[in-house]
C-alpha cells in the first residue's frame, strides 16, 4: 500500500515538473504582455504609476519575473521607486490557480522617495511576505525633517518575523509581532551622518550609540541606550541658543501603554547617567498625569556645569557674569525636581510650566569662585554649602578668599532670582587698605595704604553686570598697626574701629592714630554726596606732639623749641578748637621768649564750606589775645590745599601780616610777608633740621615779602621787597629803598640773581649808591663744603674818587675825582675770616680830574719833588699849583690782587706839572704800600725839546727829558716815607726802566688815545 502511494506521488511530481518544463519551454515573450502587466499591477498594488523596464521570466525553484531600470510610485507620492530592479517571486500554486499576488518583493539599486507626515485615504494593499532592497539610495521626509541616505539595505520577511536595516554607520533589527508589528528593536549607530538635515548641525564631535526598545507585556515597554563621543572630545549639542557637552549617557527607562489607543501613559527612568570628564550625575524620574518628577545627585561636578544651567534665569549680562566663573567642584550634590509637562517628547515645556516648576538642589563647594561684579571681582577658593530652589541661591561660606588678596572671610551669599542681586555677608581677616582699593580704587589712591591688617565683618549687594556694589557696609578694627600715607605724610593707626558705607559714608570711633610728630584720637561721622564729595557731620579730634620735632619737620622759626604742643578740633555744626601751648617753651618766636608753665592758647571756629571748587573747612577765626602775642587771621583747609591769612601779628619785635597757600597737589607752595616793623632778633639764628626728609622741603615753593622797616642791629633797611622761588634758574629780586649802617647809606639797592640748582646762586646784577658812587656787580656764588661760598665775577665802581678815599680815611691824601674801577676774578667767602681771603684777579682803576692833597705821606712826596720852590713859576697863576695839592688830569693803575698781597703792575698820572709812572707792592693786611715811582716835572718843556732834535739831545740826554727822579715810597699808606734813590740803587737799569716808566703816561693818555679801563 505504501509502496503505491509512493509511486502515486513520484508520478504526479514528474507530471508537474514535465509541464513546468514544457511550460518554461513553450511561454511566450512576458515583454509583449507588458501593458497588460503593468495595468494589471497598478490596479493590483494601488498604484498611482508604474513604468516597468524589459521583462524576464526566471526559475529558482518558484517562478519569477524580473523587470530592470523600472519606476513607480504609490497613489499619493508617499513612495516614489526610480530606475531600480524589480524581482517579484511568484508561488506555483498560486499560479496554477490564477492568482498573481508576489510572494516577494526585491528592489536593488536606484533611488527610493518616502515621504510621511499625512495619512492617506486609499484602502490597505496586500503586502508581501518578503520585502527587501538592497544597495538603494533613499531620501526621506518626515514633517519638516529630510534626509538622504546612501547604499540602503532593509529586509521584511513576515514568515521569520524579522525586519533589518542597514546602510553604512547604522543596523537595525526588529522582531516583529503577528508578522507586522516589531515587539523589540535594537539599533546601533557609529556616527550621525544618517541623522535629518535639520538635526546635523547641532552636534558637533563624533557620536556612536545603541538602542534597544523591547515590549515585555502588552503595553510594557523597556527602552535601554547608551551613547558615547568616538573622538577624544566631548560632544557638544546645541539648541536653542543652550549648549550641552558630554562624553557619555546611558538610560533605562519603562514605558507603560493603553492597550487599545496606544497612547503613553507613564515613562519611569529607572536610570540615567551623563558624564563629562571626572563629571558624573546619576538620575531617576517619573512622568505620568503631565507631572514629571526627577532626582538627581552627583560626587564630582565642576561648577561652571551648575552655573551653566542658570543662564535662562537672566539676559546678556546674567550670561557674561554666569561665564566667568571657571573654577570649582560640587560633591555630595543633590537635586530634586517637580514640573508640570503635558508631552516632553512632543515639545518643550512651556513658559507658564517652567515658572511653575519646583527644583531644590543643595552641594558641598570647594576651591569655587564666585563673581560678585565685572570685572575682576572675583571670591576665590571658596568652600561653602549651596542650596538653591526656585526662589534663588543661598550658599553658607565656610571659607573664601576677598578679591585682590583682601582676604580671606567666612559668611553668607544670596542671590533672588527675581532680582538677580547679590547678597554677600560675612567676617574675617582682610586689608583694609586693599579693600579700600578694590571697591573705591580713586579714594583709596588719596590716602596711599601700605600694611593694614583688619578684622572685618562685611555686607555687600552687588549687580552682576555692574562694576561696583550697590551697597556696601563693612566695619573694620586693626589687628596690627596700620601704615598708610596721606598727603605725604606717613600715618599710623592703632587701634578704634572704622565703619565704612559705600556711597554713604564713613565713621571713626575712638580711632587712635599718628603722624611722625603727633598722636590723635578722633570720634568723626563723614558723609559723601553724588559727586564723590566728604561733607563732616559730627567729629572730636585731639592730638598731641613735642614742639622741638615740629619745629625741626617743617622748619618753624622757633629757636630751642622744647615741651608739649595739645591741640583740639571739634565739628558740631560749626568748627571750634585751639593749640594749647602751655607745656611748650622756647627761646625765640617772632621776639618772643616763653617759659614752660606760662599760659598761651591760639584758638580757631569756623564753618563747611567751599574753596576753589572743593569742599572745605572755612576758618573764620583765628586769634590769640596775649599779652606777647597778638594774633588775627583767617584760613581754609580742603582736599586740595592749605590756606592761612595771618592778618595781623604783633609781638616786640614783628608788627605785620603772613600769607600762607600750601596746596597738596605739585603746585608750589607760596609764602608772603608784609611788614610794618621786622627785628632781625625775631628770627632765629638758624633753623633745626628733622633727621628725615620733609615733605614740605621736596615741594616747589614761592616766596615774596614786602619790609617797610627791617632792623638788623645797628643796621635798618626801609623800603626792602624780596620774590625768590625754589624752581631752577627763577628770577629772584630783591630791592630796598636804603640801607643804614652807622654812617653809612645806601640807596637804591637792586639784585637779580637766579639758582640754577646745587646750591648755585647766578648773580646777574647788584646795583647799589653810596652817595654820589654807585656799585654793581655780577658773578657766581658757589657753596663750599665747609664754610662759605665761593664767587666768581665782576666788580665796577663809578663816582667821586675824593669821598670814596674820605670814607675810607684818606681824606688827606686824595680829593675830587671821577673814578670808574673794575675788578675781575674770584675769591671766597667765610663768616671767619676777612674778606680778601682767598681773593685771585685783577684791578683795573681810572680817576680822572682829582688832586693830591699836601699832607702826610703826600707832603713828603711833593717836597721833595718842589714844585713851588722852581724858581720861576713861567705860567703864573694855575689852579693846580695856586689851590692846595697837585691837580691832575688823570690818574690810572692796574694791579693783580692775590689774597692780602696787591701788585701793582702800572701806575701812571698825568697832571699839567708833571707826569708821574711807578711800580711796587701793597699789603692789604697792614696797609703797607711800598712803589718806586719816576717823576718828569717839565713835561711841557720836555714835549717842546722833542720837536727840536739838538736842544732835546743837548738838554733831554738819553731820556730826553730836562728833569727826572726817581722815588720810593714805603711804609703804612696814610703816613709813608718818600726818598729819591738812584735807578741803580733801586736794581733798575738806567735808562731802560726809568725810559719805560716815564714813557707809559704818553702810552696810557697820549693824543687822546682811549683809555685801558672804560
């Protein structure tokens, strides 16, 4: 029986196959029922068009027919297929019995068109059991998304439950429930060129990634990925404006379903982590109802992530302050979130969800920095707990470090949200001078802070995008003495307490402070306005210091200056206060002498004001009643300068009014001075110097006075006016209408000098008369280093020969003259010794029309030349021998002048008696002259022989001259002793020496030749 069914069944497969074969061996040409085919297929498959190429039946074990470089798209363009190649497997039975419907489907090459995002009306066509396309080029649209993809290979095969797609970078597999819909998909990608057009952009780095999507019930979903950056940096993703980096994520979540509409009802995260170098946050959560709930923590999170995820709280300038902290790490971090979302994977949330959202987040900082203005105001290394919510960010601060090298602090910061304001609080060690600096760098400047250590507690409120606190409130006590420079001059701060407002104002109390010279403690209460300007509310200043170092420091004019100095200010509305002095004592101030014990107190009031622009303390009043001192002014103190108008002072010895403007900056200093009456013995001798360098003496300063009387012992100048300057190469003058010494008067005295620096004084012009002789002089003065000045120069003398030799006692030798002297050379100058110490140069000397006086050495002189015992007297009555004395005409010497010692070179006179020539030495020390002089008596005479050549040569001899002697004067210059001697006996040659002498008259004022001396 079995072997017949067996031979029943191998016959009717023989059968089969016989006719297949003859069917395959006798078919006619499919291409000729193309038409047919194609309009069979189009109303088939739902067609809109179908475009087949040249057709062909093939066997492979089912019947096939394959159509190349064929078209075709569906009813509604949503697929379009060019020039590709189409199989289409056929089944045997279904051929026998008439039915062509594909058991598969086969596309390979040319280029497929999806396009979604709309539902089509047509009803469902069948789809075949198999499905595949290989090596194809799709381009895609979705919505608003597109793309294009290259060599797309996917298989359906609904018998293995399978659907596949690949194509480079991406595989995809999913198992496929009833044959149609995946129940499990996993996916995995190795970079993001498959990605829509759109979405491209917004990647930057390379990414590799799997998926895996698996239904565990009906309506159960897992869904599990991980991806991670394929470069070696991270992956930054961009939207909206925002940034995110990462190097990697991973999830888990579960997704729960309606069975029947398939709409989402819950998605729990069981799982999910980001990392970003040493950055980790690890998260859970759970949407359901539109409420999303998530908690997050972290052991390692740099702070600008957190700072980052701020930025949507606030604009441009949020963003840039948000930017510039780059420094610190979060642990221990925590974050819980609440927010109302309506369908996260459909859209972003909302505004009115995002301002309801509920979030608290608390970390432990350390070695953070945080911005508390732009720019460079920057908290550093700070250690603080950090909570924030939705209202704003509170940080406790354990420890930070104030900007600048302040500080280092512990307190509290506060940010609202709402406000974007800045609360800072705290306590700790700081400069206040470097404090100072930081929030108000141009005040800070004016009182040149040092080393300033402070306990400080602080308050602050602060802008991020402004560059200095809105509010500032900080108190500081000293730790250590604190070091600052005001003006100059160097202050030392002990101890009190300084309470500082920003923009507000400042407070002192019981501040205990010094300068080099003076010890205060000051109470004060200052206010500042709009413009950055000080205004005094209440104050109680007093201060204490030795007269002897203030003197010395800013050169008073105080002579053995010895005691205490107390002084006082006080403000309540009105400034009052005085200079007690008391405990002082001195040898000499204006002329006065003041003992220890003695009562004197100079007492001042005055009221805030203006000055030049700047606020500043007037000073009404300032007096002093004493019997030695009277004393009346007016004054103002501002930031910019000191002012004092002494408008009266009276003592013994002073009656006048002092000017004094000391301003602060690099102008000069000015001092002026008019006085009624000034004694020389109200100044002090000399002046004490401060070991230190005086900041008074470093400042350019101008000085003028006016003198109507200055007494200098039994000397008095009337009329005297003085201008000098400290700045090189000034002009200085100094005038005065007379000067009296004894007997002695000068008038119209005028000097012109400038120093060029180093002690230099350029002496340009001294004008001065002493009756009828004037005297002017012009030189350098260069100190010396042990005691005196060195000059350099010139001297002229003008005027009446006669009285100047009468006010030097030689009345009896020398009357009447027009004399005209110079000097030139150099010389030194000591309070010890006389003045021709030192002297090196050269006199030059004119007289002209004077006489010799008979008496005393003169007397001598002309008897023995005798001119009235001549017998003759041939010319009759002549002045210049009728009146007493010889007249001459002119009188000239030049001499070189060397310490005491003066020789002199040339001597010659001319009168109408005689000529006169000499030569010798004087002693300036004991004035003692001693001079070989060469007389010719007949000059006339002589000048008549000249013109004739025998009587000149029978009568002149070799000198040609009728008479000639030769003199020697010697001994104390108003009573020397004349003897004629010998040319011989004096070692001179005769006649070439006494030829010489009596020849230099006609040398000097011969035919009217100009002089040597002018």
């Amino acid at each position: 029986m079995l072997t017949s069914c067996r031979r029943v069944i191998f016959l009717f497969l023989l059968l089969l196959l016989s006719g297949g074969i003859a069917l395959w061996a006798y078919a006619p040409d499919v291409n000729n029922m193309r038409p047919e085919i194609e309009t069979f297929l189009k109303q088939e498959l739902g067609l809109k068009a179908l475009k087949l190429g040249n057709l062909s039946w093939y066997w492979a074990g089912h019947l096939g027919v394959k159509a190349t470089a064929s078209s075709f798209s569906s009813h509604d363009d949503s697929i379009v297929v060019h020039q590709s190649n189409i199989t289409v497997n056929i089944s045997m039975l279904d051929f026998f019995s008439g039915t062509l419907t594909p058991a598969g489907i086969h596309l390979s090459g040319g280029n497929i068109s999806i396009v979604q995002g709309h539902r089509s009306e047509q009803p469902q066509i069948p789809v075949p059991d198999l499905i595949t396309l290989k090596d194809m080029r799709l381009n895609w649209e979705y919505e608003e998304m597109s793309g294009e993809i290259e060599h797309f290979t996917m298989s359906f095969d609904r018998d293995d439950h399978v659907m596949q797609v690949q194509f480079p970078g991406v595989h995809v597999e999913a198992q496929l429930r009833n044959g149609q819909f995946p129940n499990a998909i996993e996916a995995t990608f190795s970079d993001l060129n498959w990605l829509p057009d759109q979405w491209k952009p917004q990647f930057d780095g390379g990414l590799s990634g799997k998926i895996e999507t698996k239904e565990q019930n009906v309506g159960k979903w897992k869904i599990d990925f991980s991806v991670a950056s394929t470069q070696s940096k991270p992956v930054n993703y961009s939207n909206a404006g925002e940034t995110w980096q990462f190097d990697s994520m991973k999830g888990e979540f579960a997704i729960l379903e309606d069975a029947h509409s398939h709409s989402v009802l819950q998605v729990e995260g069981k799982l999910f982590e980001w990392k970003l170098g040493k950055n980790i946050v690890r998260a859970t959560g759970l949407w359901r109802d539109g409420r999303l709930q998530l908690s997050a923590s972290s052991s390692y999170l740099g702070m600008p992530l957190i700072w980052q995820n701020l930025k949507p709280l606030g604009g441009d300038s949020w963003h840039e302050w948000l930017a510039s902290m780059q420094s610190g790490v979060a642990s221990e971090a925590r974050a819980d979130v609440e927010l109302m979302w309506a369908i996260p994977w459909q859209a972003s949330p909302s505004s009115s969800e995002l301002d309801a959202m509920h979030y608290h987040v608390t970390a432990h900082v350390e070695d953070a920095d945080i911005a508390l203005g732009m720019p460079e105001s920057l908290l550093t290394h700070t250690v603080a707990d950090v909570e924030l919510d939705q209202e704003g960010l509170k940080a406790k601060v354990v420890s930070t470090q104030l900007p600048h090298a302040v500080g280092s602090v512990s307190g509290g910061l506060h940010i609202s949200w709402d406000t974007l304001l800045l609360n800072v609080s705290g306590s700790g060690n700081a400069d206040a001078g470097k404090l100072h600096t930081w929030l108000d760098k141009s005040d800070a400047e004016k009182l040149g802070w040092k080393i300033a250590p402070a306990y400080t507690d602080f308050r602050l409120q602060w802008i991020p995008a402004e560059d200095r606190p809105r509010k500032a409130e900080i108190n500081l006590k000293p730790l250590a003495p604190w070091m600052l420079t005001v003006k100059k001059i160097p202050v030392r701060v002990t101890t009190g307490e300084v309470k500082w407002r920003l923009s507000e104002g400042i407070q002192f109390s019981e501040l205990v402070w010094s300068t080099p010279h003076l010890n205060v403690t000051t109470d004060m209460s200052a206010s500042v306005n709009d413009q950055g300007q000080w205004r005094v509310l209440s104050m109680q200043s007093t201060a204490e210091g030795e007269l002897d170092e203030l003197a010395a420091y800013f050169l008073l004019p105080i002579e053995a200056a010895d005691g205490r100095v107390t002084m006082e200010l006080d403000f309540d509305g009105v400034w009052h206060g005085g200079i007690g002095l008391e405990e002082a004592s001195w040898e000499n101030f204006l002329g006065i002498k003041k003992m220890a014990g003695k009562p004197l107190r100079i007492d001042y009031s005055g009221v805030n004001g203006m000055k030049q622009g700047k606020a500043a303390l007037l000073i009404k009043e300032l007096h002093c009643n004493d019997a030695l001192l009277r004393l009346r002014g007016v004054g103002a103190v501002s930031e910019a300068s000191l002012w004092l108008d002494l408008q009266h002072i009276e003592t013994a010895l002073f009656t006048g009014a002092i000017d004094i403007r000391a301003p602060f900056g690099p102008e000069p200093w000015e001092l002026a001075v008019d006085a009624e009456y000034l004694n020389r013995k109200a100044l002090p001798v000399s002046l004490s110097r401060s070991s230190g360098e005086l900041a008074a003496r470093e400042k350019p300063w101008a000085f003028r006075a006016n003198l109507a009387r200055f007494v200098w012992d039994d000397a008095e100048i009337k009329g005297a006016s003085i201008k000098l300057a400290s700045a090189l190469n000034s002009i200085a003058i100094l005038k005065a209408a007379s000067l009296r010494s004894g007997d002695l008067i000068v008038k119209d005295l005028l000097t012109i000098f400038s120093m060029p620096g180093g002690g230099l004084i350029d002496l340009r012009s001294f004008e001065a008369k002493l009756d009828d002789i004037r005297l002017k002089l012009t030189g350098t003065l260069t100190p010396e280093l042990k005691r005196g000045m060195r000059w350099r120069g010139f001297a002229e003398l003008d005027g009446d020969f006669g009285n100047m030799m009468k006010r030097a006692g030689l009345s009896s030798l020398f009357a009447n003259g027009n004399m005209h002297a110079l000097f030139s050379g150099q010389g030194e100058i000591f309070s010890d010794q006389p003045w021709w110490q030192a002297l090196d140069g050269r006199l030059r000397m004119r007289v002209d029309d004077g006489r010799l006086l008979k008496g005393g050495t003169l007397s001598k002189f002309l008897a023995a030349i005798s001119l009235v015992d001549l017998p003759g007297l041939f010319f009759g009555s002549r002045d210049d021998l009728t009146k007493s004395g010889i007249g001459y005409k002119r009188l000239q010497m030049e001499a070189v002048m060397q310490g005491k010692n003066v020789k002199v070179h040339k001597l010659a006179m001319r009168s109408s008696a005689m000529d006169v020539a000499g030569q010798g030495v004087m002693d300036i020390e004991r004035s003692y002259i001693d001079l070989t002089l060469v007389m010719r008596p007949f000059q006339n005479l002589d000048a008549l022989l000249s013109k004739v050549p025998i009587l000149r040569d029978m009568f002149g001899g070799a000198a040609h001259s009728l008479i000639r002697k030769v003199y020697r004067m010697h001994g104390t210059l108003a009573d020397a002793e004349v003897e004629q001697i010998s040319p011989e006996s004096a070692g001179l040659a005769a006649p070439g020496f006494v030829e010489n002498l009596l020849n230099l008259p006609e040398k000097w004022f011969g035919k009217d030749k100009s002089m040597l001396i002018k």
